[in-house]
C-alpha cells in the first residue's frame, strides 16, 4: 500500500493495482500548506469543529494514536534502544533518558499551560 495526503493505492504481490482511491490532482504529500485537496478538506474540517461543533471527520484521539508510533519510532532511533511502552498512557516506561525525547524545550512564555 502507498499512503499520502492525496489518498492511497493498494497493490497485490505481482505490484498489480487493487483498489485505489486518490484526490482528483495529485499535490505534494508531505506539504502541510493545504495546497491539496485532502488537506484542505481536513483544515476545512477543524476549522468548522472549532467553530461551529461539527463533528470531526478523524476524531483527536484516533489521530493521537496514530500519531504517537511515529513519534516513539524516533526516539527509539534517536536513543539507539528498545522502548517499553506503558499500554494505557502511550507514555515510554523505565527510561528517563527517552523520556527526555517526550516534549520540546519551549522558549521562555511559550510554554503551554495545562
């Protein structure tokens, strides 16, 4: 399967297409611009949630955890080990060393309050 911002292609194991389902012009995946279609569609939807409380087409905590591999993926690579991950937080357990991957150091005043 090949996955983007401008939809996706599913391929057998000759490299044969299966299913395919892309936006009508293809733009740069990786662009967070909102240059493409997908994109668009996706902003247009936060924008409308904030606003006017429609419901989201891709829920906070469905994107969260989706997110979060990719994250922990990096900080196993940047440390160079294995993670253990606590299953219930998503949070890396036993490795304070990682850990300090977790967040960013936010410049003085930018720290968000929580």
């Amino acid at each position: 399967m090949v996955l983007d911002r401008d939809g996706y292609t599913m391929y057998d194991l000759k490299e044969k297409v299966m299913k395919s389902s892309l936006a009508a012009q293809a733009a740069d995946g990786l662009n967070v611009t909102a240059d493409d279609e997908m994109t668009a569609l996706h902003i247009d939807n936060f924008v409308d949630a904030i606003r006017t409380g429609a419901a989201l087409r891709q829920p906070i905590e469905e994107g969260a955890k989706s997110v979060l591999l990719g994250h922990l993926g990096n900080i196993a690579q940047a440390t160079g080990r294995v993670l253990r991950v606590d299953a219930t937080s998503g949070r890396i357990a036993g490795d304070e060393a990682a850990m300090k991957w977790w967040q960013r150091e936010y410049a003085p005043g930018w720290a968000p309050t929580v």
